[in-house]
C-alpha cells in the first residue's frame, strides 16, 4: 500500500490553533468527507471557531448518470385535472 502525506505549514500560529486544525481535519477523515461522491458535506461550527457538525449528503440516483438515452415523452394534452365534491382530491381523467 502507498503512504501519501499531507504537511500543512501555518506561519505565526499558536500550538493550540494548530491543535485546532489538526484536530478538525482528523475528523473529516474519520467522518468520511473526503470520500464523498456526487453529494456534499456541509462542515459547521460554533461561536468558539471550534468544528461543531458535519452534514454529508449523497445522491443515490440521478437520471443524468445513466447511460440509458431519454425516452421521448408524450404530451399530456389529452387530459385534464378535476375536483371531486365528494372528497375534495384532484383526479386525473383522459379525455
């Protein structure tokens, strides 16, 4: 297996707001953020700068990552919506 390192070098930093990063990119690792595909993460934090939650959120299907080509669609002129006084839902009826 390789080993990839990342060295990050903040010039006029304390130790404990090194500390800080150091410990917020550790948990993105742990929380998978790097892997993330086709979605997002949405990173928070609270009044002190310190990292509060993460938020991840991946789509599981979308029509434009299918390989299959679009189907042509017919047109839905040949219908029309009506309100039923009996229980006041929309119904959907070919004309």
């Amino acid at each position: 297996m390789n080993q990839g390192n990342i060295v990050i070098t903040l010039d006029g930093v304390s130790f404990k707001d090194t500390e800080r990063c150091r410990q917020m990119i550790h948990k993105m690792f742990e929380s998978g953020v790097f892997n993330v595909r086709n979605g997002k993460a949405i990173l928070n934090f609270d009044n002190y700068g310190l990292l509060a939650d993460i938020e991840v959120s991946m789509k599981t299907w979308s029509r434009k990552f299918d390989k299959e080509p679009i189907p042509e669609l017919n047109s839905f002129s040949q219908f029309k919506i009506e309100m039923t006084d009996r229980d006041n839902s929309s119904v959907a009826k070919r004309v």
